[in-house]
C-alpha cells in the first residue's frame, strides 16, 4: 500500500511523506550529532533497541575484552580446524553488497506494490477501495506485531493518551489512502505518479507559511516545471477521466497536509510514550491499527458491504492471494526503505526514489496497454525529470 512508507504502506507512489520524514530525520541527525532513535549510549556502551541486534553489538563488544593467562592459554591451544570454522561462520552472517541488495528490494517493492494495486482495482475492476486499504492495514498489523512479539523489531505500546494525539493525524492518514485508492482506478500509473508531484508544491508553500521555511530558486524551479509537466499531461491524456482526477488533486492535498500536520504532532507523540520516543514501526502500527475502525465505517458511507456481499472475486483464491501479496508489499516498502537509507544516505535514497518513477511509469504504460501519444509521453518524461531536479535542489 504506501510508501506509504514508514506510516504506512503507500498505494500509488512511492510517498513523499515518507521521503520527507526519513530524510529530515537524517539531516536533523547530521547536523546535531545525535544518534539514530533506535540506539541508546550507556556509559559509553551503545544499546541497541532490537534484541538481535543487542546480541550481535554484545557479542562485538565482549569480543573486544582483555584476556587473562588462562583465557589466552586456551586460546592458544585452539586447533587451526576451529578457527577455519569460525572464519567461515562469521562470513556466513555478513550479507555482502548490502547497499545494492537494499536499493533493488526498495525499488522492487515499491513499483511492485503500485502495480499491483493497479491490477486489483483496474483489471480484475474490484470497487471497493476502502475495503482494499482496510485488507492491507491489517496484515500489516498482523506482520508488526508478530515481529514485535518475537522481539525483531521495537514497537511503543498504544495508550490512550497517544490514540488521542495521533487521532487527527490518523483522519487525514486514512483520507490519503482512500483517495489514492480512487483515483489509481481511474487514471493510469505514469499520470498518477506526474500529478503526485503537485503534493510538493502544496507542501513547500505549507512550510513557508507554518514553518517559515524558505526554499532557494532552484527547488521553486523545479517545482515550477512540475506544475506545468502536471498540466500539460493532463490536457494531452487521451485516457483522461475527470473523476480520476478530481480524486488525485484531493490525495494531492491531504498528503500534503499530513506531512505537516505530522511534524507539529511528532514532538507532542513522543512526550505521551513510555520510552519518549517514537520510531517507524510503532507509525506503522499506530497508523494501520486506528485506520480499521474508520474504514469498516467508511464502507458502510460508501456502501461497499453491498457490494462485497455480490461480487464474485472473494470467491477466487487467486484475488485473495494478489490482495494478500499487495499488503506484504507494503509493509516491504517500509523495511526496505528503512534498511536502503541506513546502508546509503539521504542523498542517494531521494535521488534513488525519484528516479524509480522512470521505469515505473513505463511499466504502467507498457503492462496495462495504456493508450499515449508523443505530446503526452514527453509530459509525462519531463514531469518525471524535474522530480529528480527537485531531489537534487533540495540537497544543496
């Protein structure tokens, strides 16, 4: 579902919500000096908030003491048989090539997922998007929570005080998704991932006014060409449909508004849990947990339920297992994500993103025979060119 990211798996692109957060938190990182959320310092010793991880830095740690006589005797007395092994053991556990590894599961899985809703809603014409993003939110409550029991990952345990301040960024977290869901039905995935580039021109001017943060010429530049690549791909799109786009310019809005109505609540949420902080699995959690609720209420609004009671798809195996496939894909997205930026960096993660929308849209086009012409491919190019402008702009 999407990018959405780290808060929650994204539908259609991979979500600038995600990319903003992620490397806002890097550069606040960089230019403070301080530590990633999810590690601790103790007396000069890091903590580690996994317990595999605590492991592996427990076992380097002690690996690093001072040996007494006796230890050092007996480890003289080691045959070379035992070291070879250990040799070999060690080389099992590191996994070489990690920042290439993790940059091909980020792309895969994010131009995965889109796709494959794509195909849901579009070929097998499944209409009920609500019920589609309430499917993939609970697998990956499920998933989250399994990883969390066995201790793989760190989650804040959600107390009401926090419920109460996530609340209203959960609302527009859920009106983002369902709008997504809507207009990726209508309009083909290379437009929808052009008009997305509208949501950053929404939020550079929200920064502006709530944030007072300015942006030099080059990212109003680019932002400018996005504008007009948007425009130009919507007036030359000979699968243009209205509904579609009305819908995309709404999900324009409120991911723009979740961005920033996230960083005014960050600070206060992190206050409200036990550890004083908040990382991206307990988002994900948080998000996809409050969003079950109001998207069974949101069926009834809608009227899905009479619809899922007729349709014959949740008779066919086959669309429960591309359902089931579409939610790991998200919650894929947030892992990768997570595992590309910490092997790489912020530049090379935003740079990696924008371009990932080129073959993307390509393969939207190509997959889903979707009709184009030379005028509306060239928009679409441009479109995709100055998001890549944008990423670089805003780097410098």
């Amino acid at each position: 579902m999407g990018s959405r990211a780290l808060y929650g798996p994204s539908l259609d692109s991979p979500d600038p919500v995600l990319e903003r957060n992620l490397l806002e938190d890097i550069n606040t990182i960089t230019r403070n000096g301080e530590r990633s959320p999810n590690l601790h310092e103790t007396n000069g010793v890091l903590e580690v908030s996994s317990p595999l991880r605590r492991e592996v830095l427990n076992r380097s740690v002690f690996s690093m003491k001072p040996l007494d006589s006796d230890e050092m005797d007996l480890e003289d007395a080691k045959s070379e048989k035992d070291r070879d092994k250990s040799g070999r053991s060690n080389r099992v556990v590191r996994i070489p090539n990690q920042a290439l590894l993790s940059g091909l599961a980020y792309c895969l899985s994010s131009c995965s997922m889109i796709l494959v809703n794509k195909f849901v809603l579009s070929s097998y014409d499944f209409n009920a998007g609500i019920s589609l993003m309430i499917y993939q939110n609970l697998v990956s409550v499920i998933v989250v929570s399994v990883l969390s029991f066995f201790g793989l990952i760190t989650t804040e345990p959600l107390t009401w005080k926090l419920i109460k301040v996530w609340l209203p960024v959960n609302f527009i977290f859920v009106g983002m998704l369902i709008t997504s869901m809507f207009s990726l039905r209508y309009i083909n995935v290379a437009m929808v991932t052009v008009l997305k580039n509208v949501t950053n021109v929404i939020t550079a001017v929200g920064e502006m006014y709530l944030f007072n943060k300015h942006h030099d010429n080059r990212v109003w530049t680019a932002l400018f060409l996005m504008i007009i690549s948007a425009i130009s791909g919507g007036i030359t799109d000979l699968s243009f449909n209205a509904t579609g786009y009305a819908w995309q310019v709404i999900n324009c809005f409120l991911t723009a508004s979740y961005s920033l109505t996230l960083r005014r609540v960050m600070d206060t949420a992190k206050q409200v849990t036990k550890s004083g902080n908040l990382n991206e699995f307990s988002m994900v959690l948080l998000n996809n947990t409050l969003s079950l609720p109001l998207g069974i209420i949101l069926m009834f609004v809608f009227n899905e339920v009479d619809y899922l009671s007729r349709t014959p798809l949740l008779r066919l195996p086959t669309f429960w297992l591309v359902m089931t496939l579409s939610g790991f894909l998200g919650l894929a997205i947030s892992f990768s994500s997570l595992w590309f930026l910490h092997q790489t960096g912020a530049t090379t993660y935003s740079l990696v993103g924008s371009l990932n929308k080129i073959p993307l849209s390509v393969a939207g086009i190509v997959l889903f025979h979707v009709p184009t012409s030379v005028e509306n491919s060239a928009s679409i190019f441009f479109g995709l060119i100055a998001g890549v402008f944008f990423a670089k702009a805003k780097m410098k």
